[in-house]
C-alpha cells in the first residue's frame, strides 16, 4: 500500500526527520513480458498506464522511456490548461480532459497544482473577433464555459494589457475560460508515475525502444536497449518522436516535428493573474505560481529533432509581449528551452490503432498537448484496452487522412478581403 | 538617515577612485562609496553585511560573491518606471544617488516576518506543496495557492511603461573572443595583431577580470598594469574592437553568439536620454574563444549562509580591488589551494586571521607559506557550524577523517568566513554551443570535452589554472583562431614571465558533516537563493528522484536567478554520493541560454507600436484620412472600413454608401488586394494545377475568378487572374493572403515541378487599383477614358483593356465583386492617387461615392459571393459553397484527389446558404451557431453557423449567410441561433443569392 500523502503525512514525517517517505515509484528492471507496453515516459504515456491500471484492470504494464520521465514535453511546456476549442470533437476530447483535471489532485493524491485562474484569447481585428464569437458560441452549446469580453472587459479582467487604441493591433476583445487555467507540469508526470507504479506498473527509464517484433501484421514484443520484452499490446506515446517510431514498424505518420521554444523571467511579487493568449500578435503569457513569468509563441518553422530553437524567434516573441504588456520591459529573462512537437495537417491529434495490430499511437499533440494529459491517457487506455477507439477517441484516428474527416484546429484563417 | 562614508575601508589601495565620492541609499540609509565600487562592494565598505532574504525561509543572506554567480544580494534598483527588479549588487555599478532595497523582506529586512517560515522549515522540505493542500479543492483555490503566491517572487514589476529604448546591433569578425581576463586578453592580442577583425566582449565595467584583484606581476609589471598596456595595445590595432559591460549570453549555431551591452545603466536613470540603454548584439564569428573563466564553489556545511561567509576569491577582490576591510577577524575554510589567496589579501590589509581551516590533512606549500606569516592552518579540520544570526559570530571547528568528525574542537570567533570548496569553469556557453562536457576526477570539475563549433576555450573556463598556464593557453588560443580564420601563421607570442607557485591537489569534500545527523541541526545550504539544502537532495533521492533532472525540478537546485553557478555542482555531487555512483554516472544539467539574464526590452529592441509589424497603406491612404475614414487591420494593411459624413454611425454610413453604389456610382480603394505576375512558357498548364479550374485556354485579354484549394481539397485563396500575353498572366488574392499565396506558388514550383518553366513575382506593391461600381460606372469610364471603346460589345464582362485613363496609362478590369457593373482601374503606385482624384472628379456628377470595406462585405453577401476566411475557415470544399461550376472534371489540380475522399464526398456535409431572420430587423451576429430546435442541454447538436450578416438597405432586410448541415436539402426550413443571455433567434433557410440571381446588372 502506497504511503498517502497529506498535511498529516506531511507533519508526521517532519517528526521523524523525513527519513520514511517511500520512493514515489520503483525503478524495476525490465521483465520479458508485459500485457502492454507503453513507449513513452511523459504526461500522455503515464497517464495512459495509470488508467490501464485503474479503470481496466491491466496491471502488468511497463512504461518505456528513454530518458527521464516527464522530461519531453511534458516538462517543457508552458503549463496551460484549457478546453475552449471549436470543434465538436475536440471540444468533447478537451474538456473531458478538463473534468479529469479539476479532480486530478485528489484523484492521485498528488497536488498537481491545477490554477484555474481563467483564459483569454485575445482579438485584434475583425476577423479575430468574428471568429473567437464563433467559438463562444460553438463552446456553450458544447457545455464548454465561454464568455466573450469586450475591451473594456479585457481591462478590467487584467489590468496590466494595454488596451489602448492607439496600438499598432489593439485589443478589440477576448475571449474568456474562466475555468482555464495552469498547472504544475511536473507535477502531473509525478503524481501519474506515482499512481501507475503504486498499482504494479512497471516505469522503466532509460530504456530507448529500438524496434518492434512484428509477426503475421500483429505486435509480438519491442526491441529496447535493456534487451527484447514481449507483448501484444503497444502504445506509442512519444511526441516529437512518433514518426520515427511508427517508420521503425512500417507506418509512415502524416506528423512533422518542429522546435517549440519557451521562456520564463526572472520571479517577481505576483503581477499577472491569468493566462493571456494572442494568435495575432503571437504571444502567451502567464505566471507561475513561483512568481515566473511563463510565455511562449509559435514553432520554428523548420522541422528538427532537436530540443532547442532559433533566438529571433524569442526577440520578436518578446516585441508581442511588450506590446501587449509594455511594464514587463525592464524584467529580464531567465531560462530558455525547446521542445520538439509533431504536428498533423489539421493540427488535431492522433489517438488511434494502426494498421500493425495491437499498435496503437497516441500523438501529434503539436504546441497543445499539456491540457490534453489526463484525458489523452484516458481515452487511450481505454483504446488499448478494449482494442476499439473509445468514443471521444474515434473522431481522431489515422484513417481520417484517408476520408477527409479532418478536424481542422488551425483556426479559422482570419482573412478578409 | 547617513551612515558615516567608508568606515570599511582599507587606507589606501584598490581600484575605486577615492577623489570622487558618491552617496546612495539602500533601504532607506544613506550610505557613501565611490566611483568604481559596485553596489555590494560600496555596503561592505560601509559593514553592510545583512542585504538581502531568502527565497522559501527568509534567512538573513550577506554578499557571497563579487560577480554573476551572486544569489544572495538581490536588489530592487531605483523606483517608478526605471525600477528594476532582482538584480545582483555585485554587478551593479554605484553612480552618484543610486537608491536600492532589499527584496523578499517585510517589513523590513532586519524584521522580516516571512522568517516564521524558518520555524516551520521541518516541514517546508523539497517537494512539500506536492504532498498537501489538496482537499477541498476550494481551499488550495482560495487560499492556499493564494498564499504560496504571495510569498513566492522576489522584486516587483514596473508599474509603469518603459521609459528607455533598446537598439540592436548585427556584427560579422573572425575572432570573438568571450572574457576580458588573462585569458581573454591574451587571446585578443594574439589573434588581433595577426590583423583578424577581432572583437572581445567582457562583462565587467573593466577589462582585467581575476587580473584586476591578483597580486601577481607579469613580465615584472603589477597584474593591472599589464592589464593596461594589453588595453593600449588592443586600442591602437584598427580591426580590434573592445566592448566592456556587454555579456555574452547565448551560443547558437554556425557561431552565432548574442550578447547585450549595457550602455548606459553605470551612470543613473535617465543620465542620457535619446541614448539606448542596452543593445543587443548579433555576432556571426569565423572562430570563437571563450575564456569566460570559472567560479568558485562554496562549501557546504551547517548553517553556511550567514552574513559573512564569502567565497574566498571574493574576499581577495573586496580587499584588493575595491579596498573594503571585510571584517576585523576572518575564518578561511577551504579544501584547495585557491584561498591562500584570500590569506595573502587578508594579510597585506592588516585584517586579523584567526585560523585556515583545511580539510586536507597535508595542504601543502601554500598552507606552509602561511604558517611561515604567522597564521594557524588546521590541517585535516572542517567547520562543523556556525554562529551568529544576522552576521556570523563564530564557527565551529573539528577534525574529519573519512567524512566522521572528531569528537571535539574548537570554536572560533570571527566576523568573517571565506570559503572555498574549489573551481567550477564556467563552461555554460561551452555547453549552449552543444560541446559536451567531462568530469576531470584531478581537478574535481567538469571540464569542455571536444568542441561541437569553430570554437576553443581558454584558462579557467578550459580547467587551466595557474597564471601562466592561462596566459599561455590564451595566446595560443588566439593565435590559432587567427590562422583558421585565414590571418597570421599559427605562431604563438611569449608568453609573459610570472612567478612559478607551489601547488598542491585538492580535496574532494562535497558535504561536511554538521555536529548532528543531516537536517537536525543547522541546515547545509546547497543552492543559497531558493533554499536547497544537502538534506533536500537527499529525500528527492530517497523518493526515488534519481535523475539529476528529477532533482533539481523536484527541489529547484540551480533553477534560481543565478542559474545554479555556485549550487550545480554540489547538488550533483551531493546526490552521486547518495546514490553511490560517481559523479560522472549522474550527469550534469543542460546549460540553455542566458548565461545572465536578458533584459526583455533589449530583446523586442525597436520593434515596437507602430514598428511591431510594418503598417502597409496604399498610395490612396491621405485621401482615405482626409475624408475621414475609420480604418481596419487586415493583415497588415490599413484598409477604409467606412467613410462616415458628420453624425453618421456605422449603421448610417454603410446603408448610404451600399444605396449609392446599387443605385448611382461607389468607388472602393482595392490596392490592397494581392498581385502576383506569372509568367513563362509554362504559366498556363501552372495555373491550371493550382487552380480548381482551367486557365491555360483563357484569351489573351481575359479575365477568370478562380479558386484555388489545399492538398486536402479545402478553399485557400481566391481572386481573378487575367492573361496579358501567350506566357503572361496577373493574378490577384485576397488582401491577406497575398503572401501565403506566393510561398504556396513557390513551394510548388521549387519543390513538386521543378520542370516548369515559370517565375512569379509580387506586384502588390507596384499597382494601384480603383474599383468603380455601380449603374453610372460605364458612363464614368467614357468620361475618363475617351479613347476607350466601353459599351458591353467591346468591352464585355471579365475582360481587361490597356488604354489612356483620365490622360494615364492603365489597365482596365470589368471584373465585379458588387455584382453591379464595375471596373477595376489598374495604374502603377505612384499615380495611384492622380487617377483616384481624377474619379473622384469625374465621378461628382455621377455622385461619386466612396465607400469602405464593411460596404463591400454587404454588396457581395447580397450577391452570395464569399469571403475567404468569413465563408470559408480551412474546411470549406468549393462544393460546399455549392460552386461547383468551378471545379473542373476535366483536369487535375492541387487538392481534387481529396474531393472524392468518402468524408469529404458526403452529402450531409455543412453547405453554404442564405438565412432571413423572422424578424427583418434583426441582425443575427456572425459566428453564431444554428440548431434545429431552441431550448436542450449541452451537448446540443449544432448545424453550422453564421458566416456573414448584415442590415441591407437594398433588400430592406437583415439577412445572412451560412454554412448548414445538408443545407441545399433544406431550403426553407426554420434554424435556430441560441444566443448569449438565453435569447434565441428564429430564421428561415434560402438560396445564398439574394439580388438579381441572373447578374444582368454586373453582366449588362
């Protein structure tokens, strides 16, 4: 029985000078054979064998990872959590995601420091605003809380944006989650790595899969470098990777990897108490709850595999940031970082079986997929468990390339004549 | 309150200017220094020791360092809109009325109640926040997070915009070489004397570094002296270029370096207005030096942070370079030989010394040296604790063999601690240029591996020390990045005699054993600024927490404002020896740039307000303002949006400029709207794969609207190409799209047929057009064009004609996005403004109207003609905008394989059609989402939604456009749009074409 964590805990421990916590999780050596295996130690991969483990039963599980667990994208991004999108189907998918969130900490008994501080998007033509209207709309019916915000509202919500019209793009509105929200990133791959090992999954790190076994067009093991583990079941859950897994099986994924760079301040008295995003001018900024300002911006626009991006990006990031927050002028940048993202052409994921039986890939997250964490994992072990998609998963299977059934999450292209 | 000038002061000696005097205040204290003291050396010359807190206990913290690595003396610089958080003390030069403040301390820094948390620091260990304030939820919402907020940060934002400006430099050399020290300048001597455009960028106000400090000569000469004949030397080479105060904080590839030159921040806010404060540098260099030096490692022991205990380099350089008696009686703690040098600096200031605590049983000849001056040296002993609250009192020293202290010691009481638990080289831009970095198990540091760039390091930052050596190895460094670089022939200059010193190994001690089991007495302090102590990194161990990675985010060890320069190496060690592996085994952390911190304005440099984007307006825009126009971003354009006579509202302005172009004559400035020639042998069968329909049989003179779509047969860009000649066509797209076209066009052409022989080139800039519209056009175009025969026979619709236009020379398009009869009027960029006032005149007997793009969205939606980017978003197929008629069957082109794919041939596909709202008067707003029945609870299964929507004067009516589930099939059926508030508006289902469905009035 896992150690439970709580102020009592907590205060008992301090008396015996913390000498008995337990290990959050084990580090076991790989056994020859497991009923799945999951390739893939971040948020989406652990969350995934978390709920194998909880909601299916399926125990005997490992968790493959290269490195050190949560330490793709899911320690490298910008810590966002919302569900406002347009569509029907990731709507469904998000915000199922966003219940999951809002019980997560106690649910894994593990505070992933959920902030649900609100979300804007802000609007600065009138395309912007006939669209971010759209999805309002769109989100209400959906059972997604939307509001819209008018400047005036934007102000009032965030004092510091300058709302000024004299801008060279000025506010004309937002939109508002106010569920929205952060989350200790961290955190979540912990808490998941903590539950998954507490009910016999098995987190391996530093074990890079190096091939698939496959025979008759079904899954029979992976190849790793700590040796060959049998199984019938594989997920892929490796972001910026899975092309080149899926090529190690035969599969070529419609996915392009791309540098996506994020950046925090120095820590300051808190200043900023909400999340503030903008397509237009092409900045998100937040801050933490360690006083850090979080932002971020868009990919670079080559693909890459490696974890670091071009400086200009950053510059003409920070112009955005200015421009939407001239206080911020005089505060200084602390820390740097990359990840790398697959993207889909329609900018929506891959939550899907293949055409390897009992290979099932769960990616193309691209710059989004942090809020996506707890749901991802849920609808994707049940996917692997049942063998069929579950029904929020469905809409985002590999064979919508082939019907056209897209889910276009670019955004509307805000053009007018 | 003045506190009197310099009590601290050694009598004479250092670098400061002692003639010129300055006072400044922190917390509220007036305090004196002088000119080249930096903030943290000016309060220790006054026995300012307590200057800041810390992060999670809020422990009194004195200066630790002289430099970068500081993570202790934190200041809020200045107030109001020039104030500036979180900056070091040991980097802030003191100028005359300087004002700073402590920060993390309320209300004072004496009596700072954020220490309670020191009580309850049992509990506050690594990670504790994970482990509670989880339920209710409601209360981590409303107060524990709340609080962790507050207490967390450290300065405070500007409250106010940022009064200075930045400016950014972009600079090509041969050598660049990082660090003005021995090294450094050794190095930029070597490499400019071969002639090399060289640049050296230091970040110190002076060149010199460790120099500046060193009591050692060179070729004879005191260290700074040579130091200033290397300056002169450097000054009188034309290709070599010094820039002090400018830190170097990033290495990208193909060395590409960033650096930012703090221009003006050493003479006070506001000292130099018109002049930028910092400037960005962008350095492409043919070789890179780094000689970026090293830091020393503080000693971890019980209770090492008290005011007072500094690194022992430290305390050389306040002593020697700045002329600041530290305190009356100092402790060296140390495990290497490195802080005889602070005994030597003690010694020549007349400081009391009251013991050299070596760790190392047989410390060797430095330790001897000492001795022979009188001081004690407790060979094999550690300081096993410390006293004092706010300044350290005393220590505690015991000896240690095999990581177990003696039973007893002795104590000691001092005013002063220097430590020095050896040399970490400074290998963070090494490691930023993808340079691998290795574990030196001699020199007990990581050291630069094989470079990963065109690129060498030098001195200490290459673990080299001793003077010699580094001069040496900076000189060589120099003279061969000159050579690679293609200057000089490789040849090393002399390297400048010094005096061989006696050298003994160090010593290995990661963590010195307290008086009581780990974080039950005292805590042993491993990251200084966020409060990471040995124990911490024990039970991240102990929780499993085994990567260095997991460690440091699990206990924030070296993730504070100084980047981990001083607590790096200790927590890895510390944490390789719990887990029983070597250091190596462990790893070391990725640097990522900055070395420093940046400061966000130098970043956005100009490119702010009006310079964030280029503001694109058309030759035509002053007439546009003159009349009044209210303006619309799209894309980057300026574009009239309406023309409002006095008192009218929006409302009134489109209602009248819609009834005179369907009634009289409007004229729209359409300049804007993307132009792209192309031409060459092959720009037919090109435009014929692009474009959803067929080009290459179009007549010369011809015009054609044409879609075109992406691979996944979605709509793209729209607009009409005309065909100039045999190989010659004009294209025009939507206003925003322009670009995104070209790069489409190009991709193609470059990437999937090469073979074609076709070229493109924006011409947006270069034409003007003027769209005429309305019944009175073609009289209008008579009157400006004579020569031109107009009536519907020569002139027919979707052709073009070149002729002489109000005594200009134009191309004329009878193209029409109204649906009224219109011409497009076509004239190069700089008679852009000559025809429109020649229209303009021409056009007031026909009473000319101007009219904006909110008029032009209204007459076309009338026509059911689209938008792209309003009727369309990405997932629209020219067969949901029922444009069929457009998609030829014949021919191939980009995105047709797609349109027959099984979803995007279904028939229940959301289509294009017109809504007419019940009421007439009400305007549905565009973007809201139709329904088949009001009222249900979410999820409520929505048809489509409204793309466009307005009031029109011409029908009499409101009415819209919208995309609708299997709309076509549903013609005449009632929609609902739930809106916000509850309301719901009731509509009902109709052709998309709400005005002369036949187009004889575009036509005719």
């Amino acid at each position: 029985m896992k150690q439970r964590f709580s102020a009592f805990t907590l205060l008992r421990n301090g008396l015996s000078w913390h000498e008995n916590w337990q290990r959050q999780w084990r580090s076991p050596d790989p056994k020859p054979a497991y009923d799945v295996v999951i390739v893939g130690g971040g948020g989406h991969g652990l969350a995934t064998a978390y709920y194998l483990a909880k909601e299916h039963g399926i125990t005997n599980v490992a968790v493959l990872e290269k490195g050190w667990l949560g330490g793709g994208n899911t320690g490298r991004n910008t810590t966002i959590v919302r569900s406002n999108y347009l569509w029907d189907e990731s709507a469904a998918l998000y915000e199922h995601s966003l219940k999951l969130w809002e019980g997560l900490s106690a649910d894994l008994n593990y505070n992933v420091m959920l902030s649900q501080r609100g979300v804007m998007n802000l609007a600065h033509n009138l395309g912007d605003v006939r669209e971010a209207q759209r999805r309002v709309h769109a989100n209400r019916l959906n059972g997604v809380d939307a509001e819209w915000l008018d400047t005036a509202g934007v102000k009032e919500f965030c004092p510091i944006i300058n709302t000024s019209p004299d801008v060279r793009y000025p506010v004309l509105g937002a939109t508002l989650q106010r569920r929205g929200g952060t989350a200790r990133h961290d955190a979540v791959a912990w808490g998941y790595a903590r539950g998954a090992d507490a009910r016999g999954v098995d987190i391996i790190q530093n074990c890079e899969v190096t091939g698939f076994d496959i025979e008759g067009g079904a899954i029979v093991g992976v190849q790793t470098t700590r040796g060959a583990i049998r199984t019938s079941k594989v997920g892929v859950v490796a972001a910026g990777h899975n092309s080149v897994l899926a090529a190690k099986a035969g599969i070529r994924l419609p996915l392009q990897s791309h540098p996506l760079q994020a950046l925090v301040s120095e820590p300051i008295k808190p200043v900023h108490d909400c999340v503030v995003m903008s397509n237009t001018v092409h900045v998100y900024v937040s801050q933490s709850d360690k006083g850090e300002l979080v932002m971020g911006a868009g990919i670079d626009g080559y693909n890459s595999y490696a974890q670091r991006g071009s400086f200009h990006i950053i510059e003409h990031q920070m112009a955005a940031c200015l421009e939407l927050f001239p206080i911020f002028s005089r505060l200084r940048m602390l820390r740097t970082w990359g990840g790398i993202v697959d993207v889909c052409p329609d900018a929506s994921p891959l939550l899907t079986k293949t055409p390897v039986a009992g290979l099932f890939i769960n990616g193309g997250w691209g710059t989004g997929g942090f809020k996506a964490t707890p749901g991802s994992g849920h609808v994707f072990a049940h996917t692997i468990a049942r063998d069929e998609p579950h029904p929020l998963a469905a809409p985002f299977s590999l064979d919508r390339f082939t019907t056209g059934a897209l889910i276009d999450e670019h955004g509307a292209a805000a053009v007018a004549h | 309150m003045t506190k009197p000038m310099g009590s601290h002061r050694t009598a004479n000696g250092g670098r400061i200017d002692r003639s010129r005097p300055l006072s400044f205040m922190f917390d509220g204290v007036t305090y004196g220094g002088f000119a080249g003291d930096t903030l943290a050396s000016a309060l220790l010359a006054n026995g300012v020791h307590l200057v800041g807190r810390s992060f999670k206990y809020h422990r009194p913290r004195g200066v630790l360092t002289a430099g970068a690595d500081e993570p202790n003396a934190l200041v809020q610089l200045e107030r109001g809109a020039r104030t500036e958080p979180n900056l070091r003390a040991t980097q802030v030069e003191l100028y005359q009325g300087l004002v700073a403040t402590s920060v993390n301390a309320w209300p004072s820094l004496t009596h700072d109640l954020g220490a309670v948390n020191q009580l309850l620091s049992r509990f506050f260990v690594a990670g504790f926040y994970y482990k509670t304030f989880m339920r209710p939820k409601v209360l981590w919402d409303r107060v524990y997070e709340p609080f962790l907020r507050r207490m967390a940060g450290l300065g405070r934002a500007p409250e106010l915009p940022d009064p200075d400006i930045y400016d950014k430099m972009h600079v090509h050399c041969d050598v660049l070489v990082v660090g003005a020290g021995p090294a450094g300048l050794a190095a930029a001597l070597a490499a400019g004397r071969t002639g090399a455009r060289v640049i050296l960028m230091d970040e110190q106000a002076e060149a010199g570094g460790s120099l500046l400090s060193s009591a050692e000569s060179l070729d004879g000469k005191p260290a700074p002296d040579w130091v200033a004949d290397a300056l002169a030397e450097l000054a009188s080479l034309p290709a070599v270029r010094v820039l002090q105060r400018t830190s170097v904080f990033g290495y990208y590839d193909q060395n590409f370096l960033c650096a930012v030159e703090r221009r003006t921040d050493h003479l006070g806010p506001g000292a130099r207005p018109g002049l930028s404060r910092q400037r960005l540098w962008h350095v492409r260099a043919a070789r890179v030096v780094l000689a970026t030096g090293a830091h020393e490692r503080p000693l971890v022991f019980a209770d090492n942070d008290r005011p007072g205990v500094m690194q022992a380099s430290a305390v050389a350089t306040y002593v020697r370079r700045f002329g600041v008696r530290l305190g009356s009686r100092a402790v060296i703690f140390t495990t290497n030989d490195s802080a005889y040098d602070a005994v030597d600096a003690l010694l020549a200031a007349g400081i009391g010394i009251a013991a050299v605590v070596d760790s190392r049983p047989d410390p060797g000849p430095r330790a001897e040296a000492a001795r022979a001056a009188g001081v004690v040296v407790h060979a094999g002993c550690v300081v096993a604790a410390t006293h004092g609250t706010r300044r350290i009192t005393g220590v505690e020293v015991r000896g240690c063999e095999g990581g177990v202290l003696a039973p007893a010691g002795l104590r000691l009481s001092c005013d002063l601690l220097a430590i020095s638990g050896g040399w970490s080289p400074a290998v963070h831009l090494f490691s930023q240029s993808q340079g691998r970095v290795r574990w030196d198990e001699a020199k007990l540091c990581f050291v630069p591996g094989e470079a990963a760039q065109a690129q060498t390091s030098a001195g200490a930052c290459n673990g080299t020390f001793g003077l010699g050596a580094v001069l040496a190895e900076g000189l060589a460094a120099g003279a061969s990045a000159a050579h690679l670089a293609g200057f000089g022939d490789g040849a090393v200059p002399a390297t400048p005699a010094v005096a061989e010193v006696a050298a003994a190994p160090g010593d290995a001690l990661w963590l010195v054993p307290g008086l009581k089991p780990l974080g039950r007495a005292g805590k042993h302090f491993v990251d200084f600024q966020n409060d990471v102590t040995a124990f911490d990194i024990r039970l991240a161990a102990r929780e499993g927490f085994e990567s260095v990675e997991h460690v440091k985010r699990y206990t924030t060890n070296g993730m504070a404002t100084d980047q981990g320069k001083t607590s790096n190496v200790n927590g890895l060690a510390i944490l390789a020896d719990t887990l029983g592996r070597a250091i190596p085994e462990v790893g070391t952390t990725t640097f990522r740039a900055p070395y420093t911190p940046v400061t966000f304005g130098v970043m956005a440099g100009r490119d702010l307000g009006e310079m964030l984007d280029p503001v694109r307006t058309t030759p035509i825009h002053a007439w546009h303002v003159a009349r009044g126009a209210l303006f619309e971003d799209v894309g980057q354009w300026k574009r009239p949006w309406y023309f409002p006579l006095a008192g009218e509202d929006m409302h009134a302005a489109v209602r009248r400029e819609a009834k005179a172009v369907r009634d009289g004559l409007g004229v729209l400035d359409a300049s804007t709207l993307g132009k792209i020639e192309i031409r060459g042998r092959d720009a037919g069968v090109f435009l014929d794969r692009i474009y959803t329909n067929l080009f290459s049989k179009l007549g010369i003179g011809r015009c054609r609207y044409g879609l075109m779509c992406k691979e996944d047969g979605m709509v793209f860009d729209d607009g009409v190409t005309a065909r100039l000649g045999p190989d010659h066509y004009y294209m025009t797209t939507t206003t925003g799209g322009a670009a995104r076209v070209l790069d489409w066009l190009e991709d193609y052409l470059q990437t999937e047929w090469p073979d074609l022989e076709v070229y493109c080139t924006s011409v947006t800039e270069q034409w003007s057009t003027i769209a005429v519209s309305g019944p009175r056009a073609r009289d209008l175009l008579a009157d400006l064009a004579p020569g031109m025969a107009v009536d519907p026979e020569s002139f027919p619709f979707l052709s073009m004609r070149e002729g002489m236009v109000a005594g200009l020379a134009a191309r004329v398009f009878r193209i029409s996005f109204t649906g009224e009869l219109s011409y497009e009027i076509n004239v190069p960029s700089h008679l852009g403004l000559a025809m429109w006032q020649a229209v303009m005149a021409a056009g007031a007997r026909h009473g000319i109207t101007p009219y904006g793009t909110e008029t032009m969205h209204l007459l076309r939606a009338e026509k059911g003609f689209i938008i792209i980017g309003q009727e369309t978003d990405g997932t629209v197929t020219p067969l949901d905008l029922g444009m069929d008629w457009i998609v030829s069957k014949q021919k191939d082109f980009v995105g047709k394989r797609s349109l027959t794919r099984s979803d995007t041939a279904r028939a229940d596909r959301k289509r294009l059609v017109g809504l007419l709202p019940e009421d007439e008067g009400e305007v549905l707003p565009e973007g809201a989402q139709l329904v088949e029945m009001a009222g249900g609870t979410p999820p409520v299964p929505m048809l489509g939604h409204v793309t466009s929507s307005y009031w029109s004067p011409n029908l009499g009516r409101s009415f819209a456009l919208a995309l609708i589930k299997g709309g076509p099939e549903r013609l005449g059926q009632i929609v609902f749009a739930p809106l916000a508030g509850g309301r719901t508006v009731k509509a009902r289902i109709v052709e998309p074409v709400f005005l002369d469905r036949e187009g004889s009035r575009q036509n005719g």
